[in-house]
C-alpha cells in the first residue's frame, strides 16, 4: 500500500469512526426511550387538580410575512380555553407584506369582543425573531408566556393541560411535542415527519427522562416570564435563540418539563428549498451555540453526566461536515482503495461501520414510531429514502456548520408556510426562498459522481459496498433534482424571488444595533 492510499483510509477510517459515536449515541437514546416513555408519559402532574386559581398568560405570535396562516394562528388562540381576563395576546409582526393588514384586522376584531390583544410592530427587524420577542418583553403582563409560531395551531385545552405543571417553583419551561398537519402533501413531507417524531419521540423523551438538559423547541412551548429574565433574555447572536436560551437557563438551575402527551398541529416545508433553508438554519445555529455554551457548559458544578450528554447534543450536527467532507473527498478513493486489495479484507471492518453510521440512524428513526404510535412495519418501505435524503443534504448542513465555525454571519431565513392542510399549494401561489445554487450543483455533481461509481462496483462485483454508494447516489439526485424542478417551476411561472425571504449576508455592525423602539397598535 502507499504512503497516499494509507492516508486516504486512516483519514476515511477516522472520520467514520466518529461518526460512530454519534451512532452509538443514537442507539443509546432509542433503547433508553423505550423504558422512559411510559415513565415520562404517566408522571404525576405538579397539580394533578382542577386549577381554583389562574395565573396570568401572555399568549405571543411571532410571525414575518406569513399571510397565508396568520389570521388562522389568531382566530386559534382566541378559542383556547382559559379566563379571558386572565389572558394577553401579543402578536408580534415583523412582516412588510399584507400580513400586517391582516393582523391589524383580526385584533380590532377580537379587541371589540373583550380581548387583551395587541399588534406589536418595531421600527426595524433588528435580531430577526430573538429581537422581536425581546422588544415585546416589556409590555408582556403575563407570569408565563406560551409562545407559537404563525403556523401552529394549539388546541383549546393546552393551558389547562400545561399550566399546572408551574406550581412547582423551579419549573421554567414546559415544552410540548410537535404534530403535523400537512404531513400527507408528498414525499419529503413524510420523510420530515418521520425526522421530527423520532425527535420528539426518542430525543426529548430521553433527555427529559433522565434529567439532562434539553432545548425548547421555538413554539409550542410555555415559559415562565422569570426564567427568560434571570436567564439574560432573548439573544439574536446565534440562528437558534431558543436552544441558546435553553441552555443559559438550565445552567441557572431552572426545570424543563417535556409533555410528549400534549401536542400541538403544526406545518412542515412543502418543498427541498424550504426545507434546506430550515435545515441550514437550525444546524448553522446549533454549531453557533456550541460556541458560546460549550467552555460554560464544562466549567458550571453540574453532573459528568450532563455535561457529556450536553457536548453530543450541540456538537452532533458536526456529523453532516464530517460526511460532507467523507463524501466529496475520500469515501470513493477509499472504495477504490479496497478494492484493488483484497476485497474481502476489511469487510470485518467495512460491516460494523456501515451499521452504526447508518443502520444506527435507520433504529432511532423507526424507535420514534414505535415510541408515539407503537408500530413500525408501515415505515418500513420509506426508511431507504429516508436514510438517503438525511445523507444528501450533507452539502446544505455540512455548508452550515462551516459558516457557524468560522463566523460567517447570516440572516435569519424563515421557513414559508403555505396554510393548506393535508395538500401541497402550486410552487407559484407560495412564498419563496432562495437558495445555495453552487451547493445544489455540487449536490448533482456528486450525484452523478456516485452513480458512476456504483455501476462500476457492480461490474467489479465488489457487492459489499452497492447499499452504501445507492443511499449516496439516491440522496444526492433527490436534494439536486427536486431542488432544480422547484426553481424551474418558478421560473416557468414567472415568480420572482422576493429579498426580504432569502438569506442575506449580514454584518456584525449592523447585528450589533440595538433596538429602535416599539409600536403597539390599539
């Protein structure tokens, strides 16, 4: 073997060995969960009776631009069941589009009917969602604040099921678990599902389980209004304020209660570009919390336990550089590699790995099924495509981490919602993003790259590693090709792509202004 060929296998070897780990730990998480649910599920309530007194609630809805759900959210939360005196609604608008209107409409409506309710608009969007709920937090009245994003739609008993949960002093946050109401649109809507169940169904039942920390989720969720306040507030330095301030409040020793009973409707990317937009963001500010939380993390007086379990959950999306990486440089050369020695020769070795990098993914995505709905058999016959599209946007996620690594500041991109249940809206009638078109190009090239390979390892009949290089190759063509489909749709429709939805480069002068004050609509 030469000096180059030992390099490329030692490097391949050692990036997949850590992504083994991470397999590992996703393993752990998923036989744990099986013990904890009903545990968790079946936990005494911290006021098990019928409340004589109600606390005061500020009901907040940030939103930008979501005309298509906004006046849904609102209608929503007027019918949720609790004293209307005892209630404040906040609707927190940053938007420039006709949901403003909208907004102005529907809370002059329920203003006549007896609710406190309030537009509150800033005079800029200084600090993107993080800003908007800081500036709101002066005129919020409530002692807890459940917070929804535009496209959620809680039931009417999600107080009366949540709030009891705070007559224990030191509980800061009662997070809920996610449902899906688009989940039936197509394909990607029912892989995302599949994602986000084995999150709220293995993950956050784990970690509540066994009392290590765990982040709220960005919605659905109830703070108490002391805990945001003695946790330092709401910060816009990182793409995901909500864990950042998970973890500043948890490392003051506030509570967190997980309610995966309790859920809450929600709405999922109708499309590849708004899904990789979402998936940037929430690795990109993982990575960026890593950053700040991490050096505190291991210096606060808390258990080994916590700390570990805290340094997998920030670090994991590291995973997708680390494949990204393996991807494009060194997994095919490693494969040629093998090939032309022995074939058989580290099969031994090639098997456990390709079983904890991957099959470990495949356990965890069908142990949050099993978790929620106890069955697993009829998602079976998607978990390819699930596996492959969770390796293809390795491109978009690895491109995150590297920007949260070095610094590179970005705007916060929303995800657009299109407000139809159960059925996908033509691309046209839909708010846009825009998106990477270098990384969706690369995503086609290795894709192409992959597909090459593998009909050369089937006329090689080096069958061992055709599974390995089709989850590739498949994950690849679909992030590129229904990527290049939707903005040729869009460009056959004559939409163009507003800026005030696309990510833009930002720079630290201009994160760094503070707030220029609040107009709060009567």
């Amino acid at each position: 073997m030469t000096l180059s060929a030992a390099l490329i296998l030692s490097i391949h070897y050692l990036l997949v060995s850590v992504l083994c780990i991470y397999g590992a730990h996703r393993i752990y998480h998923s036989i744990a969960a099986g013990r904890l649910m009903k545990r968790v599920t079946s936990r005494p309530l911290s006021s098990p009776e019928p409340l004589t007194v109600f606390p005061k609630v500020t009901i907040q809805i940030p939103l930008y631009n979501e005309k298509f759900v906004v006046a849904r959210i609102i209608d929503r939360v007027t019918e949720i069941e609790y004293p209307k005196d005892r209630l404040q609604i906040q609707v927190i608008d940053d938007s420039t589009d006709e949901s403003v209107q909208i907004v102005a409409e529907r809370v002059a409506h329920y203003k006549t009917l007896g609710f406190e309710i309030s537009h509150v608009r800033r005079l800029n969007r200084a600090g993107y969602k993080a800003g908007a709920l800081a500036d709101a937090m002066d005129a919020v009245t409530g002692e807890f604040i459940a917070i929804f994003d535009a496209d959620f739609l809680p039931e009417p008993d999600f107080l009366m099921k949540t709030i009891g949960e705070f007559t224990t002093p030191d509980v800061g946050l009662v997070q809920t678990r996610w449902s899906y109401l688009n989940t039936p649109s197509n394909t990607l809507t029912k892989l995302q599902t599949i994602m986000l169940d084995a999150h709220f169904g293995v993950e956050q039942v784990t970690r509540f389980g066994q009392d290590v920390f765990f982040n709220f989720n960005g919605t659905a969720g109830i703070w108490r209004k002391s805990t945001i306040e003695d946790a330092g507030g709401w910060k816009s330095d990182t793409l995901t304020e909500d864990t950042d301030l998970s973890y500043r409040a948890q490392l003051k020793g506030w509570k967190f209660i997980y309610r995966p009973d309790v859920t809450c409707p929600s709405e999922i990317p109708e499309t590849m570009r708004a899904f990789k937009i979402q998936q940037h963001r929430w690795a990109k500010g993982t990575i960026e919390v890593m950053k700040k939380i991490l050096l505190p993390i291991w210096k606060a007086p808390i258990s080994l336990r916590r700390k570990f379990e805290a340094s997998l959950h920030l670090t994991a999306n590291i995973t997708y550089l680390l494949m990204f990486v393996d991807s494009l440089f060194l997994l095919l050369p490693s494969v040629h590699i093998r090939q032309q020695m022995d074939p058989n020769l580290l099969t031994w070795l090639d098997l456990p790995i390709f079983a904890f990098a991957s099959l470990s993914h495949a356990y965890f995505f069908l142990s949050g099924q099993k978790r929620l709905y106890g069955k697993v058999l009829d998602k079976l016959f998607i978990l390819p495509a699930l596996l492959a599209t969770s390796i293809g946007l390795g491109v978009n996620n690895g491109r995150a981490v590297i920007e949260a690594l070095v610094g590179y500041k970005t705007g916060f991109a929303r995800t657009p919602k299109v407000g139809v249940e159960g059925k996908s809206v033509p691309i046209k009638q839909s708010y846009q993003v825009n998106s990477e078109n270098w990384s969706t190009t690369l995503e086609l090239a290795l894709a192409i790259l992959y597909t090459l390979f593998l009909i050369w390892a089937c006329l090689q009949a080096y069958w061992i590693v055709v599974p390995f290089l089709s989850l590739f190759a498949i994950g690849f063509f679909y992030t590129s090709v229904l990527s290049i489909k939707e903005a040729w749709s869009l460009t056959r429709a004559g939409t163009a792509l507003p800026p005030t939805v696309s990510e833009t480069k930002i720079d630290s002068a201009s994160e760094a202004k503070s707030m220029q004050g609040r107009i709060i609509r009567p």
